[in-house]
C-alpha cells in the first residue's frame, strides 16, 4: 500500500511540474521561433521568467503593475484581477491542474497579459521564460 501511495505521490508531482503533449509542442513552437530571434538561444530560464512575472512596469492604463499584481503573490492561491476585481482561480498547475493545459487559452492570456503589463506581446524568449516559471509553481 505504502508503495502505491509513493507512486501516486510521484505521479502528482510529475504531472505538476511538466507539460501535456500539446502544451509541450507550443513549447517546442516557441523554442523555434527563439532560435530565429537569437542564434545563440540554449533554452528557456525559470529564473527570467520569475523576474518577467514580477518585475513592476508602467502598463495599461498608467499603472504601475507586474503580473503578481492581479495573479498574486502565492500563484497557489485565488488572486484578484487589478483592473476587474475578478477573483482569479490559482495559476499554479499544483493547485489547479487546468492551468497551462489548453494551448489556445496560454496564448490568448499571455498576449492580453504581456500587453496590459509591457504594452507590447511577449517574444518568444519571454513566453517560454514564463511558462518555465509558472510550471515549477
């Protein structure tokens, strides 16, 4: 029993902390479109990403915002959205599983979300950056 519980407890963690198949092809898409911005690219930074998500900027509307200001600062957790007052569910894949599972709805939120904090779309070193910060959450 003690050992299915542990492969349970693993298979958790697992699913956690990679993507689904087609999650991991956008990845594989913007790893691509990395290496035609940048010749020498390697791979995509957790690290950057984190800064990405919550360095403050002057966004939409002349706010002074991050990413954390609507998701938080415990991605774990519900957040509410800075301009909304819409209670987000938790961006975290540990807490809420059917979070950076649909390709189509990462897309559409990183676009509307870079462009309400940078004022611009994210490249595609940024998106990745992101997606490898998000994911370890």
């Amino acid at each position: 029993m003690k050992k299915l519980s542990l492969a349970c407890l693993c298979a958790c963690l697992l699913n956690a902390t990679s993507f689904n198949a087609p999650m991991s092809e956008y990845i594989a898409e913007l790893k691509s479109e990395a290496l035609k911005l940048d010749p020498n690219f390697k791979d995509f930074d957790a690290l950057r990403g984190e800064k990405i998500f919550t360095t403050k900027h002057i966004g939409k509307n002349s706010q002074e915002l991050s990413c954390q200001s609507c998701h938080g600062n415990d991605l774990r957790k519900e957040a509410t959205n800075f301009f909304t007052n819409k209670t987000i569910p938790p961006l975290s894949p540990s807490a809420n599983p059917s979070r950076l599972s649909d390709v189509k709805e990462v897309k559409k939120w990183l676009k509307r979300n870079f462009k309400d904090v940078y004022l611009r779309e994210g490249t595609a070193i940024e998106k990745g950056d992101v997606l490898y910060y998000l994911i370890k959450q």
